[in-house]
C-alpha cells in the first residue's frame, strides 16, 4: 500500500534527522553583529577556527539579561560565548548564569585592565556611548552637547536613542543640566527618576529607538534621524567604509567595558576556553582597533597598535576628559525596577 | 471501502429465510468497522499534533495560572506565611524562615528564579532579596527581623510579605489581572495597577482597533477588486487573479522588506515624490501606524479578494438585469439584490482577515514604531527577552480565546473545510 | 457594461471601478517589482535611478558564510516538514472522508488549527515544551513545529479534491473484483495525486516563508532564510537582502505555477473520470 512507502520515507527522514540532531553541536560565539561583528569575524573568529580547526557558528543579539536568563532558565541554551555589557555581567554572574572563569589559563588577572575582571567574564573592548550627526547635513553651528541634543528648534529632526534606560537615562540627566559626577546620585533618588522621564517627555514626540548598534549609522545616512547616541566605533566604521562625514561629539561620553562570558553548561567549555585565551592575545587584540577603533583590554595590547587610530578609541585622554563613565554597580541594584518603568513609559 | 456494507447486503438478500434483524445487525457491524478504519487513518496526525500542538500550548498556558516556583524555592517562609493574617507584619519566625530559605536557595543557586518571580510583583524585589542574601551575617545574634530590616527598610512593610504570600501558589490570577493592567494589593482586593505601568489595556485595544481597521480597509478595496474580475472574460480573469496571487505566495519577510524600501525616508517613493515636485521633504512614512496599515492591508488583501471573487463567480448576472428591467436604479439593483448575495464572501474573507490580523508580529515588528506593537510582540518580548513566562501566557491566553471564538464563528458560518487556498 | 444601453453614469461607475481596480493589483505587485531590479544594482543603496547593473549581490549571496548555510538549512527543514506533513495530512484527510465517525468536526477543525492559532502561541508552546527536550539543539524541533504549521494546508487540499471524488470509481473497481489495496492504488490515488501534490507545496513555501518558530527556536546552526533576511533586515541592511527576496520570489512563482498546474489536472482527470 502507497501509504506504507509513505510511512517508510517519514521514518527514515525521522531517523535521519534524530541522528543529525544527536551530533554535538559547534562552538557558538555572539557578539554584537553589523560593523563590529565583520571586523571580528576577520581579526579574530577566521583565525580562530584556521588556528585550532574548531568549526565555529556565529549569532548576533542586542542584549538584555532576560535573553540570557530565558535561554539558561528554559533549558534552551545554544550558545557557548556571549559578549555581554558589563551590568549583563555583574547580574548573569550572581544568578548563576555563567561558568565561572579560569584564570590562570588566561594568563592571570594583573594582564588585564582592572575593568576587564571579572569572575565569570573577560573584557572584550573598552568604548563609548556618544553623540553623532552626519557633518554633511549638519555643516555650521554643529551640536556640541546632550544639552543640543535636545534641541529641536535650532536642529530639526529626529533623535534617536537605544532602547531601554540604562544610557538613556544617563543621558536624559546631563541635557538637564546634572554634571556627570552626579548624576548616579540624582539617579538613585526617586525625584531624580521623575526627572529624567519628563526630561524624556520633552523629546518622545521626535524619538526613535534603535535596539542593535548597526542602526545608529543607518538612521543617519537615510536622514531618518538628525543626532543619535551610538557606539563610537560603529561611527568611525560607517565612516572608514561607507565613506560618510559623521561626526562625533565627545563631550560627556558614557564610557564602559564589554566581557566575554561562557554560558552555564555550556558543553563546549574546553573550546570556548581556547577562544577566550585567543581573543586575549595582545597580538590578536591590537588588530582590532585598525578595524573599528573599540579599545582593547590586555595591557600589553596597547603599545602594538597602530598610533593614528588612538585619538579615535574612548581610553584617548582628550576623550576621557568629560567622560562618565557607567555605573554597572547602580544598574545591578536597579536594572529590573526602571526597565519596567521605562518598558511602560516606551509603550505608552 | 462500502464493499463490506455490499457484501453483508448480497449475503442478507440472497437468504430467503434471513429475517430484517440479522440485515441490520450486519449492516451496523460493518458501519462500526468502516468507522473503525477512517479514524484509524486519523489517529497518527491527531496524536502527532496532540503530542507537538495540543500539549505544548496547554502547558505554556497553564503557566499564566499556574505559580508554584515560590513554594518551591522558599518553602519555610511560604509555610510560615500561611497562618500570616496580614493585618500587621509577620511573625518573628517568619523572618527566620526567610533567612534560612535565602541561604538554602543561594548556595541552590535558585534564588534567582523566586526574584525573577517576586519582582514582577514588587519591581525592585530582586535587589531586596539578593542584597539579603550578600549582606546576611552568617551568624545570627539577635532577632531575625532586625536584621532584614536593618539591610532594607523595605522588609519592615506589608507589601514586601503581602507579595511573598501571593506568589504562594499553587493557582493565581495574578499575571490574567496584570494582563488587564489589574493587581492585588496587600488585602487581597483588586485595584489597578500603578499608573505609569498600565500598558495591557491601550495594548490589547490596539490590537483590536488595528485589527479592525485593516480588515475595513481590505472590504473597501477588496470588494470593487474581486467585482471587475469576476465580471470579465475567463481568460482575462485569470491574467488578473494572478495578479493577485502572486503577492498570495510570496514570502510574508520579502514584501514586507520591499515596504520597508519603499517607505523609508530616501527610500523609492520619497524620492519620487520629491523629483516630481509633489512633496518639498521626504514624507515620515515608515516606523508608524501608517506603514503597519499599508504593509498589512497589502498582505491581507488577497485573502479578502479571493473569497469574494468565488462568491461573486457564482451570482448569475441575469439577478441584476432582471432588477433593472423592473425599473430598479442601478445602485438600488445593486444594494437590494447583488450585495446581499455577496454576503458570505464578505463574511468569509472579513472573518479571515480579522483573525490573521490580531495575530500579526513580524509585520508591525519591522516597519512599526514602539507604540504601533500589537499583543504578539509582546508575548514575544516576555517569552524570550525577560523570562516573564506567566505575562506570556496570560497575553496568550487573551489571545488564543479571542482567535478560537472567531474560528468557531467562521466554522459554523462557513465550515473550516471550506477554507480556501489560492 | 454588459448591454448596449448604458446610461453615462454606468459608463463612468465602470471605468472609476477599472481605475480602482488596477490602482489595487499596482499595489499589490508594486513591492515585488520594485525590488527585483534594486537586487541587480551595482550600488550598494535602496535607491533609483540604479547606478548600474551588475550581479554583485549574488554574488554576495552565494560567497557569503551566513546566506548560503541558512538557505541549506531551510531546505532540510522544509523537505523534511513536508514529508511528514504530507504523509500524516493525506492519511487524516482519507480518514475523514472515508466514514463518519463521532466528534468528525471537532477532529477536523483541531487539524486546521494551527492554521488559525496566532503563530507566536504556537512558536512560544513548542519553545517551551521542546527546549528541556534538547529538541531546540537541532533540526528536530523546528522540522516538528513546521509540519504542525503545514499539516492543514495537506488536509484541505486533499479533502478538497477527494470532494469532488466519485464513490462509484471504487465500487466499479471493486466490483470488477480488485482488492481495497489495488483499488487505492490504481483508482484512488491517481486521483487524488494532484491535490496531495499541491498539498504538500503548500506546506513546504509555509515552512520556507516561517519566521517566528525559527526567531524564537533555531539555533546558530539552524538559521534558516527568513531568519537571515530578518536578522539582515535588523542588523546589516544590504542589498543582498534584495538578491534573496528575488531569488524567493522566483521560487514562490515556480511554487505557483506547480499548483496551478496540478490543480488543472486534477479538474481534467475529475472530468474524464
């Protein structure tokens, strides 16, 4: 009977695939995607996998602890390495959502900057949080600050900022006027939330949110927006092979550290070990910042790179000046409590 | 197949001395059989679907009513919690289980789930415990309760154990209340929820105003589209059907990506409204409802043509001219007499679209602005951007009773194996 | 219109309703059209006038570490729903149409539902109900959910055709003395064929069009096409997006004109049958 032959094709394609699907899956490594993602690709994933012929897989994301809690908490881990932003870390760390590191196989904690030290992570890069517009559609007068961010009579059009509150908040503080030192202590005050909302009432009607850090450079060379907060480097990266005119405005910057982290369970720890020893080489690191200018995190990296892309990474003096830098300890207290404030405030 | 009813019939007839009783016994033995058969050709799909349909769905749902991680994590303080009256703060004891089921829980590693948990309720609660759990001496001199109150004031009020107790299990109402934008307050009476948090309700009516409105825009368009091609020639029909199934079958990602090109603001319309002087600055026509308008009507379309065309197909044309041979004007020969046999097309393709629309995501996710998000986005978000699973199935829940309740309408009007596939 | 003797208001009520009408079918097909060309730019922006022609983005397409994989994997993917979907929708689908049996129309519309549950319900259900399965890890679990997805698309073509099915055929053939196996060979099947065909291309472009399971479910290395040109649409918008959207519209039009066809044979053999 036909239906039999049926039958016999769907049980060999069930065992089939049952047999594909029993095979241990590769080493899987997400980072941020878009511009930073190609130039880890080149400097540092094709390598890897040349180097130690690991077969690797790669993903992209745009963050938030829940992602990584709803993986690990509902069973559906399939990642092995996360490049995670530091207060993902700090909480991850706590709940148990990362396998904690050995230090000694990365050569020991004094070889880093004291930022990139964790016990469930290692630093990936060192950037910024800046203000950028495009020089060829903003030519005189430009922005110069958070406070002209907000200004929408002498600069037209709309902003755009990422999506949740940690930076945003920051940011909606310092246009009203609060220095960078004090404005985690404003931020921890109910009042000093309130005022960083309806500083953020002023702007909703002329708002859009980017989520993954590719959109920043997009939504400015569609003229979707006017300024947007962005990753310093996917600026520079848009700039570099895109051949755009964005500029940059430093002042007030929000400085921070990324980490590499291994996820809980991960069945392919001894791999992922390998990967993060690779990536940490000072001589893997310092090809990276020729690529897009982040910064590297083991100290030895710094001497080898190339000196013309150092005014361009966040740890440059001049940068760090007026920088301030993320609280990750404010943000570990108070991450869930605003995110659903600002979750709420966002869907309104 | 019937051969066994024929066959029972032949032996019956051809025995002379057979009396009627042993005819209809044979009969209804070999209709049990032939039913027997059919459903065993049924069987494997409907447990292949109870297994990965059925099953996975009810569990997920469950879990919008379902709440036992508390109990499970923090056992002590649930148990002691029970004789708790509520009217001042609990017992010292309380307050000891607590700090045991703190400790038990952080070396368990499963702190981390009851704060998830208990934050939904009390935002911030995730902080209280784990600073509890980093800050607790680990031996006790004194009283329980000073000590929590010592790390956080929070610990010396109701609400704090008011929400240990409500997360107590094992059924609960609290995500279907949240759902509606309505909690429990410490005395266990419904209120709304804290102001600048209520989103479910503007959620949940957008859905169905959005709904709604591509479901009317569809009828508009739809209906004047599946008339002109149902009244012209076959071979000229058929040249303008395919023009409406092509879209049909192309994949929902691609149009929805060539919207996103068109509409953006240097993208292809822009730029041809301002060479042609039409506009002096690009139009704003993506990232809001507008584009989630023209991108779902233009995905839903063809399932509101496609109904009407096979209804109107049907309607011989001799109705209308009969009317106006009666001396009916041709909009009265219409309303009075075509339009009401159109009635089921109009139904079908309404109803349709209608449920494809409350379920729609990935359209209103891509070329949508944050406050044009439909209630899928958002079981979307808590299913996997925080692990809010009981604000997920509540939503679901919603959902799910929504769409069933007009599937079981388009069922009785129209029957599901009416269902019309390109 | 139709008579000689129009009135001037029928005239213009006509030719309002052809204008609205093809303003309609422009746009429907206007998106389609517009971004088959883009995908043959020698630029790299969503722009017209094209700078110029060239296959640049193919080649992208084709070189590329991330398209070629996810179009492999939704090949596996949706081969392997499909066979399944086929296989237990046409059973199901026999059955139904065989013989009354009690609660037939429950039965039948629980075997249309997943057609009609929001794709989000049935993505997070099986999420959650796959995940501590280990299903998630592979193939599997999507291969499970997709043929869920196209099982109903099987079972109304089937029963469709099997409608318009002459009873009589079988009892001619039975009567002529063949056995209920031959019978289904010979005479059911042929028949049915073209429907079951068409079945089964519906469920094979609904899984390859799927997005939802495959953004909550896949994996790394189960990526799938649409879940590509969604992360592409996201991440890095390029217009090898274009080339794949064209590349897709090519196969859906291929999947279109296959039923199309089979659905013309299965009239014909209906009719000289």
């Amino acid at each position: 009977m036909q239906s039999r032959k049926i039958w016999a094709v769907a049980v060999t394609t069930t065992a089939f695939v049952l047999s594909v699907a029993a095979l241990a899956r590769d080493l899987s490594v997400v980072s941020w995607g878009g511009a930073y993602q190609d130039a880890q690709r080149e400097v540092y994933f094709k390598p890897f996998m040349e180097k130690t012929k690991t077969p690797m897989t790669e993903e992209n994301w745009d963050g938030g602890v829940g992602t990584l809690r709803a993986k690990v908490q509902g069973g559906n881990n399939n990642w092995d390495v996360v490049q995670v932003e530091s207060e993902e870390l700090l909480l991850g760390c706590e709940e148990g959502l990362y396998e904690k590191l050995d230090w000694a196989k990365l050569g020991g904690k004094d070889k880093y900057l004291p930022d990139a030290v964790n016990d469930c992570g290692v630093g990936a890069i060192v950037y910024s949080f800046i203000l950028a517009y495009d020089g060829d559609k903003i030519k005189a007068d430009a922005p110069k600050s958070w406070v002209d961010f907000w200004n929408t009579q002498k600069w037209p059009g709309k902003r755009a900022l990422r999506k949740g509150p940690k930076t945003t908040l920051e940011i909606a503080l310092m246009a009203d006027g609060v220095a960078p030192k004090d404005v985690y202590k404003t931020l921890g005050t109910n009042e000093g939330v309130e005022r960083a909302f309806k500083k953020l009432d002023q702007l909703k009607p002329n708002l859009v949110w980017w989520e993954k850090g590719s959109q920043p450079p997009q939504l400015l060379a569609s003229g979707e927006v006017a300024m947007t907060d962005a990753y310093n480097g996917r600026i520079a990266a848009a700039n570099d092979k895109d051949k755009k005119n964005f500029k940059i405005v430093w002042t007030n910057n929000l400085y921070t550290v990324d980490s590499w982290v291994i996820m809980k369970g991960s069945p392919n720890k001894a791999q992922a070990e390998t990967f993060l020893v690779f990536v940490n080489d000072p001589q893997n690191q310092k090809n990276l910042p020729p690529k897009i200018p982040y910064g590297p995190t083991a100290k030895a990296s710094t001497p080898l790179i190339d000196k013309s892309v150092l005014p361009n990474l966040a740890t440059a003096p001049q940068n760090m000046a007026s920088a301030l830098p993320i609280n990750d300890k404010f943000w570990l207290e108070n991450l869930d409590k605003l995110s659903q404030r600002f979750n709420a405030w966002v869907a309104k | 197949m019937l051969r066994g009813a024929a066959a029972a019939l032949h032996a019956a007839l051809a025995g002379a001395d057979d009396d009627a009783g042993d005819l209809r016994r044979a009969l209804r033995r070999s209709r049990r059989r032939e039913q027997l058969r059919a459903a065993a050709l049924v069987l494997p799909l409907f447990l292949f679907l109870a297994a990965c349909f059925v099953v996975p769905i009810g569990a997920m749902l469950s879990r919008g009513v379902i709440d036992t991680d508390i109990t499970r994590i923090l056992p002590a303080v649930t148990a002691a919690l029970k004789n708790w009256d509520g009217r001042d703060l609990p017992a010292e004891s309380a307050y000891a289980a607590l700090i045991a089921d703190i400790r038990t829980a952080r070396e368990a590693g499963t702190l981390a789930s009851a704060a998830t948990r208990l934050n939904y309720d009390v935002p911030g609660f995730r902080t209280l415990l784990f600073s509890a759990g980093r800050q607790l001496p680990a031996e006790l001199n004194g009283s329980a309760r000073d000590a929590l109150i010592g790390i956080d004031p929070k610990w010396g009020e109701r609400e704090t154990w008011a929400a240990i107790r409500r997360a107590g299990g094992p059924a609960t109402d609290f995500y279907l209340l949240g759902a509606l934008d309505l909690r429990r307050d410490a005395d266990g009476s419904v209120v709304g929820g804290p102001s600048e948090q209520r989103v479910f309700r503007d959620v949940l009516g957008r859905t169905l105003w959005i709904s709604a409105m591509v479901t009317l825009m569809c009828v508009i368009l739809g209906y004047p589209v599946a008339y002109v091609i149902s009244a012209q020639p076959p071979g000229r029909a058929g040249v303008l059907l395919f023009l409406v199934l092509l879209p049909f079958w192309t994949s929902l990602l691609v149009r929805t990506v060539a919207w996103v090109v068109l509409l953006q603001k240097e993208g292809v319309l822009n730029s041809l409204f301002l060479s042609l002087g039409i506009v002096n600055e690009p139009l704003k026509m993506i990232f809001n409802r507008f584009a989630v308008y023209v991108a779902m009507v233009h995905v839903l379309l063809p399932f509101m043509v496609l109904p009407l065309y096979s209804v109107m197909r049907s309607i011989p044309p001799s109705y209308v001219r009969a009317a106006s041979s009666l001396g009916a004007r041709p909009f009265t020969a219409f309303w009075r007499v075509y339009m009401p046999q159109t009635l089921p097309g109009i139904g079908a393709g309404c109803l349709m679209v209608f449920i494809q629309a409350l379920g729609y995501y990935i359209t209103p996710a891509l070329v949508g602005g944050a406050d044009d998000q439909m209630i899928s986005y958002f079981i979307a978000f808590y299913a996997s951007r925080t692990v809010n699973w009981g604000m997920a199935a509540a939503l679901s829940i919603m959902l799910l009773t929504a769409t069933l309740a007009l599937y079981a309408v388009y069922n009785r009007l129209i029957g599901v194996e009416r269902m019309r596939l390109g | 219109m139709r008579t000689g003797t129009e009135t001037v208001g029928e005239r213009v009520t006509g030719i309002g309703l052809a204008m609205l009408t093809g303003a309609v079918l422009a746009f429907l097909v206007a998106p389609i059209l517009i971004i088959v060309p883009l995908s043959f730019s020698s630029g790299s922006f969503f722009y017209y006038p094209l700078p110029g022609f060239s296959l640049r983005w193919y080649q992208d397409f084709f070189s590329s570490s991330f398209w070629l994989p996810s179009l492999k994997n939704s090949l596996i993917v949706g081969t392997s729903a499909t066979i399944l979907a086929t296989g237990l929708g046409t059973l199901a689908a026999l059955g139904i149409w065989r013989a009354r049996f009690p609660a037939q129309a429950l039965v039948l519309a629980l075997l249309i539902s997943p057609m009609v549950v929001p794709v989000i319900i049935v993505a997070v259900g099986v999420y959650f109900a796959f995940a501590p399965l280990g299903l998630t890890d592979g193939y599997l679990g999507l291969i499970l959910a997709h043929t869920t997805l196209g099982v109903p698309f099987v079972v109304i073509t089937v029963l469709a055709t099997l409608s318009s099915f002459d009873r009589t055929l079988i009892r001619a053939a039975e009567s002529l003395g063949a056995s209920q196996i031959t019978t289904f060979r010979r005479v059911t099947l042929p028949l049915i064929l073209p429907g079951v065909a068409s079945g089964a291309v519906f469920a094979f472009a609904a899984s390859f069009d799927e997005v939802v399971v495959a953004l909550l479910m896949a994996g790394p290395g189960q990526r799938t096409l649409p879940r590509q040109m969604f992360a592409g649409i996201n991440d890095n918008i390029s217009l090898t997006i274009a080339a794949a959207a064209t590349m897709l519209i090519a196969i859906s039009l291929l999947l279109m004109i296959v039923v199309g066809w089979l659905q013309r044979r299965s009239a014909r053999l209906r009719q000289s049958g």
